[in-house]
C-alpha cells in the first residue's frame, strides 16, 4: 500500500502542480468577475451564458475521453499496430468534430428558447451564450488530444491548457472592458479565445508523440470497430452525463428564481470547492485511469484495488481536514477573496450560505471522481450512470423542497445529499463486482475516515476558540490583513495539529508523502527503483 500510495504521488505531483496554479487562476479568474460584475443581474447573466456550453463540453468530452476514449484507445496501443492506432484516431477525430459542429449549430439557434427557464434578462444572456457557445467546439477537440497524452502517461500539456484558458480570461477583462459594452462581453471573448488555445497548445505534443490523423468520410467513421466500441460504451455515459447536467440546469433554473444574485453565489462557492476537487481528486483521477485501465486489461486485480484503495485514503486525508477548517473560517476565506465595493454584505451572506451547505459535499465529491475511473478502466460505464441518474433524482427532489426555505443555501445542501447517495451506491456496485476484494477492506478504510473525521475535529477545536479573538484584533486594518491574518495564523496551528496527530498515529499516508515530497531522503534501491 505504501509503495502504491508513493507511485500515485510521483505520477500526480507534476499534474498536480499545474492543477494547482490552473484553480488559482480560476480562482483569480471569479475575484475578477466579482470586482466587475459582483453579484448583479448582469453577474447572473454571465453565469448561465457560460454553463450552458460547459453543460455540453462535459457530456461531450470530459465524459466521452473517461469513459470510452482511453480505455478503448489503450487496447489500440497494446496491440502496436500504427495503421490501426491512426484509422481510429481519424475515425473518432471526424466523428467528433462532425457531432459537435451540430451541436453548437443547434445551440446557437435555440438559445433564446433556453433562457426563459432562469429567469434571466433575455437580449444579454442570449447574446453572451452564442458569443461562447463554440467554446464546446474548441475544448471538445482539446479533450481528445488530452486523451491521446494521458494514454501514453504524458500529463503536462493538458494541464497547462487550463491555464491559458484562466490567464486569457482575465487578460480580456481587463484589456477588452473599456472597448465592450460591459465587462461580461470581455469576458466571455476571453473565454473563447481560450478554448481555442486549450487544444492548440495540446496538438504539437500529440505530433511528437508520433500520432496522426486526419478527416475521413463519416460513413467510413462510424463503422470502424473502435469507434463502434466507444459509441457502445458512451451511450450509458451520455444517458448519466445528461442527467447530471439537467441537474445543474434545473438547480440553476431554481435558484434564477430564488432572487438576484443566487446563481452567481452559488458559482463563486462551487468555484472554492472545485479550487480543492481540482488539485487533488480531478489530478488523481486523471493519473489513475490510464494505470487501472491497464491493471484491468491486463488481469492484474490486486494491484487494481491496491492502486484504487491508496488513491481512495489519499482523498480523504486531504478532503476531510479542509472541509472541517474551511466550515470554521468560510467568512475569512469568501470576503479576502470576493469582497470589494461590488461584492458587499449581501453577496458575502448569500455566498457564506452555499458554501457551509457545499463544502460537506466536498469527501463525495471527490470520492466519486476516483471511484468513476474505477468503472471507466474495466469498460463498465453503465454502473456510474445509474448511479448518476439515481443521484439526480435525489438532488432535484430536495432541490425543489429546499430552495424556497432555504435559498440558494438548499440549492447547495441537495447537491451535497445527492453527492453522498451517489458514493454510497458505487462503493455497492464496486463491492459486488466478481473479483472485487473491496469488502475485504472496507472496514478499515471506513475506520480511517472516521480516524480523519476526529482528529479533524479535535484540530478545528482551537481555531473555533480564537476565531473571536483575531476577528476583533484584526477588523479595520484593511481587507489583506483583517481576513487574510487570521486564516494564516489558525491554518498555521490547525495544520500542525493535525499532522502532529497523524505522526502519533503511524498514519501510513504521511509517511508516504513525506518520502514522496523528500526525493532526496531517500536511499539507494528505494521505490525509484522498483518495477
């Protein structure tokens, strides 16, 4: 296990870097949007324009490369047959770019029939929704060549293009703004400009790993084999991604209807969880895919479950702690980040109330982005789509419940419940596959999280008493300082609590980590070495 968990951090360290300064810059990205549009109409506005064709470029690639491209396409490199590898790259190259193409065509032309649902200003929304609705296009393409890297364990190029993405964004809002009718147009430019360089920036690397293609006739496409397979095992996947999606666009459509300013709170709280799901569970995920779809085809289940457990625990030493201090200091954290003359009271309070209700969601969340590769490397994606649609049908009901006591706040908590169910159901198909082992083990991984969950709590304990403290020590001394001391100073102290605990535990885990991050540390025949 120990070598297992050292192994997913070598792999992950150079992604997770790049995940790192790509979320900061998201991050950066929304303290942009909340100087320029705080949480106005027109910051709604914006919000639902860009969701919609991210709705898409989910279910057309982040779910199409997971659960069929790679898989199929290691399969392909297995065999080492270079006409085969090209034919199904220019087979899956002309089918995408052909079913995307219609896809943006139809939205543009149908956008005005999408917005009345939200409750929003109709010209602007409209407007700013088909300015970035080829957004899908450019990032749909960007998605495959990351699929092509990621399959030869090359994780540097498609983490580097988010961050184009982030740094074009915020250079547009600022750049574009005085030449724009408002800020939301120079943004949303941003935004397509860097779609584009998310796949430009990926292709040369794809070339030098040696790999062509190129457009063939459509015909031709769909009926090469591979293709054929990758239909076969997206159309579940398809089926689940859309019902994910129609979650976020009917907890979207209700919270437009909440009152000014909840969707945009909502996206500013999504935006700090994903800051965290981003770094470590989406860096994981992506490292681990590719590992256990080869463990997988190649019949190796111990070290599948080995691989998959180690990433598992990994997820919850990291999750847990920040979930329990980010509940003890959300206020610190969204008004250093947001506050300005635009993002006062109101949208520190309506972006306080999501946050505490999304941030226990945060352990699901990710736990679900390790546990879906699991299925994905086996070609099993009909096992996270039910569990998708079931989790969809528990998030619209208390959706619908929630939202008129609660707010954008009930918004947040059914996202998280739906979040839980959803774990809970793919730890179950796991667990009863034939060869699965995980029965064997799940008492003692559940005997960590809970390990986590106390020594959590015993940590945060402190920071809770001397939060009142620092507050009223600190308060007037300008945003940087009256916010930003006091979550360094009880992060500092919660943090070396926390791994004081670890360390008197023997946790495994931070032992693993410390040898990972201390390369020099150590010795001759250590785990560099082994196979």
């Amino acid at each position: 296990m120990a070598s297992s968990t050292r192994a997913l951090l070598r792999h992950g360290s150079t992604l997770s870097l790049l995940t790192l300064i790509s979320r900061i810059l998201g991050l950066l990205r929304e303290m942009v949007k909340a100087h320029f549009l705080g949480t106005s109409a027109l910051s709604d506005a914006f919000s639902v324009a860009f969701l919609i064709p991210n709705l898409f470029r989910r279910l057309f690639a982040e779910g199409s490369i997971s659960a069929a491209f790679i898989p199929t396409f290691k399969v392909y490199l297995l065999e080492q047959d270079p006409a085969k590898i090209r034919e199904f790259l220019s087979s899956v190259f002309t089918v995408l770019i052909s079913l995307v193409s219609l896809v943006v065509l139809i939205g543009i032309l149908i956008t005005p029939q999408l917005l009345p649902f939200f409750n929003m200003a109709l010209y602007e929304t409209c407007f700013l929704t088909r300015l970035m609705f080829p957004f899908l296009a450019f990032v749909s393409v960007a998605a495959f060549f990351q699929g092509i890297l990621n399959s030869v364990q090359s994780f540097t190029p498609s983490g580097v293009a988010p961050i184009i993405l982030n740094l074009l964004t915020i250079t547009c809002a600022f750049a574009l703004s005085p030449f724009t009718a408002n800020p939301a147009r120079a943004m949303a430019v941003g935004i397509l400009l860097g779609g584009f360089m998310e796949a430009a920036i990926q292709f040369p690397f794809v070339l030098q790993k040696g790999y062509r293609f190129s457009v063939i006739g459509l015909t031709g496409a769909f009926q090469n084999p591979g293709v054929k397979k990758v239909l076969h095992l997206i159309g579940p996947t398809i089926i689940g991604m859309a019902a994910y999606q129609l979650n976020d666009l009917v907890s979207t459509a209700l919270a437009g209807n909440a009152g000014e300013g909840v969707v945009s709170s909502l996206q500013y709280s999504l935006r700090l969880q994903e800051l965290i799901l981003g770094v470590f569970a989406v860096s994981m995920g992506t490292v681990l895919l590719p590992d256990l779809a080869e463990q997988a085809k190649s019949g190796r289940w111990d070290r599948y479950h080995e691989r998959l457990l180690s990433a598992l625990q990994i997820i919850a030493l990291i999750t847990i702690p920040i979930t329990f201090f980010s509940l003890a200091q959300g206020s610190n954290i969204i008004q250093l980040l947001f506050r300005t003359n635009r993002f006062g009271d109101d949208s520190v309070r309506l972006t306080l109330a999501a946050f505490t209700f999304h941030m226990p969601g945060l352990f699901f969340i990710a736990l679900n982005r390790i546990l879906a590769p699991a299925f994905y490397a086996q070609s099993d994606s009909k096992a996270p789509t039910l569990a998708g649609l079931c989790s969809f049908a528990v998030n619209i009901a208390l959706a619908v419940l929630l939202v008129g006591p609660m707010g954008g706040a009930g918004v947040a908590l059914a996202l998280t419940v739906a979040s839980a169910v959803n774990t809970v159901l793919l730890f179950c198909f796991l667990k009863n596959k034939p060869w699965s082992t995980l029965g064997r083990v799940l008492p003692s991984a559940s005997a960590y999280t809970l390990k986590l969950i106390l020594f959590s709590g015993i940590a945060v304990f402190p920071v809770l008493q001397v939060n009142p403290f620092l507050a009223a020590w600190c308060a007037g001394r300008g945003r940087l300082f009256a916010y930003g001391f006091p979550l360094l100073i009880t992060g500092l102290g919660y943090g070396l609590l926390g791994v004081l605990l670890l360390l008197i535990s023997q946790d495994r885990h931070i032992r693993g980590i410390r040898r990972a991050l201390m390369p020099w540390g150590r010795k001759p025949g250590g785990y560099q070495n082994r196979p």
